[in-house]
C-alpha cells in the first residue's frame, strides 16, 4: 500500500527509477481498486435500476473519475519501471501495436532493472554508497583529498568538540501510521458516498416533488 501511495505522490515524475516490486504492487492494488469499483457499479446499476438508476451512474461515474486520474501516475510510473531497465520511456509507445506490441511491452516492464546507477539514476533497490559510480557527492577518500584541512597536523589540539545537538523540528510521520486505520477508512468512503447517494437522491427527489 505504501507503493501505491508513493506512486501516487509521484504521479508527474517521469524521471528516475522504479524497482519491479514496486512497480507491480501499484499496478495490483490500482487494479483491485479499479475492479472494486466496477463491480460496484454493475451491482448498483441492477439492483436499483429502477428504484432508483441515478445512484447506478453516480457509481458508474465514480467508477470512471478513478480510471482517468490514475492515468497519468500509470504513465510516469511505467516510464520510470522502463528507465529501471535502462530503456526510453519512449518504449511506451508499443503498447499502440494491437496485440503484439502489448506482448513486448509487458515483457520489459517485467525485466529486472539494471544493477548499480544507470543512465536513468542511482539502482532502487541498492542502500547508498557514496564510493559508488554515479552517486552524487564524495566519497570518504575523495572527501580527505579535497579538504583543505588534510595537511595539517593532527597532534595540534583543535577547538573542542561539540555536543550533539537535538533536531530542530518534528522528525517527519510515515504517511500511513496505522495500517488497519487507513483500510477502514478506504472501506467507509465509498460506503459513506453510496448511501448519500441512495438516501440522499431520494430525499431530494421526494422534496422536490412535493413541491
């Protein structure tokens, strides 16, 4: 879930890497949602369809509002998976090839990513290594030779040492702090909405009506 919210969070990055895991969790719990919702909608829509069809197309509606906000986060998700290869997201593009180019592209979407940094970033799924081609900064050895403090004495005492100072703010919260919570609330949303919609439509109906 935490991917999912992360890919969300980076709905316009095209730029980077995504490791597999992450990039397959996303499309799994996008899918789930998707389904969810559709599933929804078809049993609303028989269910009520003649009590009340509004509610099956406010449903239905949902059900498509998802689908096209979650375009853009699959486009600079899927790009950033392919740059993970060490491809163009350009090679996003076969997918307009019926059938065939739907094949291919699943396949390299579905290749382990490259190891170490790429032309694309720093490998995901490698903890960082400042020694490393292609992080940025110094490493401990390029650190000594440039400092400018590197040929003075080290017998010369020097200014005493500081104590550890405490942070000057908040240390930053997981977004999702408690898991169970966040699943209740995913569940209570479109729970809460589908029954404003069913009483709530009717009641405004029957006010109308009456006058």
């Amino acid at each position: 879930m935490n991917w999912y919210l992360a890919a969300l969070r980076n709905f316009a990055n095209f730029n980077g890497r995504t490791r597999r895991s992450e990039y397959w969790i996303f499309r799994l719990v996008d899918f789930l949602i998707g389904a969810g919702l559709l599933a929804m909608a078809i049993v609303v829509s028989r269910i009520l369809h003649d009590r009340a069809p509004a509610v099956g197309v406010s449903v239905t509606v949902l059900f498509l509002a998802y689908e096209l906000i979650m375009v853009l986060p699959n486009w600079a998700a899927s790009v950033r998976r392919l740059h993970d290869t060490n491809r163009s997201g350009a090679a996003l593009l076969l997918g307009l090839i019926p059938f065939v180019g739907g094949i291919i592209l699943l396949v390299l979407l579905s290749t382990a990513g490259t190891r170490g940094p790429n032309s694309y970033g720093p490998d995901p799924t490698m903890p960082f290594d400042p020694n490393q081609a292609g992080w940025p900064g110094l490493g401990p050895a390029q650190a000594s030779a440039a400092s400018p403090y590197s040929g003075y004495d080290a017998s010369v005492p020097g200014p005493p040492a500081y104590a550890a100072q405490p942070y000057p703010y908040t240390p930053p919260q997981p977004f999702i702090q408690s898991v169970p919570k966040f699943l209740l609330r995913l569940v209570l949303v479109p729970v809460l909405l589908l029954l404003l919609c069913m009483f709530g439509g009717a009641a405004l109906s029957d006010l109308a009506r009456g006058h």
